[in-house]
C-alpha cells in the first residue's frame, strides 16, 4: 500500500476522539524544527495518529536513557 492509502485510514480505527485530541495537543513538543523532522502526514489520518504515538514513546526512552 502506497502512502496515499495508508492516509485514507482514519485514526479513529484505532484511537478514541479524546487521544487523538491529546494527540493534537502532543504535536508540537514532539517534532523537531527541520521538516524531516516533522509529521509528514495529514491530521486526522491513521499514520498520522502513529507517527506521533511513536515520537511520544521514543521521546520517553531518550529521556529515560539521558
């Protein structure tokens, strides 16, 4: 599947209205400044949903690992 599938996937297969708004709110403290950095996805997708939750946790591990 092409990314362009994979963003016609909503996050709420996955995700409650309530964490894809804490989701929203996550946004900007877990992306960089660079555009590589940043989410590349549409908001509200699936993908989008899981880049961040991915960037959350990975964001965890550095800290604990520091």
């Amino acid at each position: 599947m092409s990314n362009a599938h994979w963003c016609q996937l909503s996050a709420q297969l996955t995700f409650w209205l309530e964490q894809q708004q804490c989701l929203s709110g996550i946004q900007s403290s877990v992306e960089g400044d660079t555009k590589k950095l940043q989410n590349p996805y549409p908001r509200g997708c699936l993908p989008w949903a899981t880049w961040l939750d991915n960037a959350r946790v990975w964001w965890m591990v550095w800290l604990y690992l520091w």
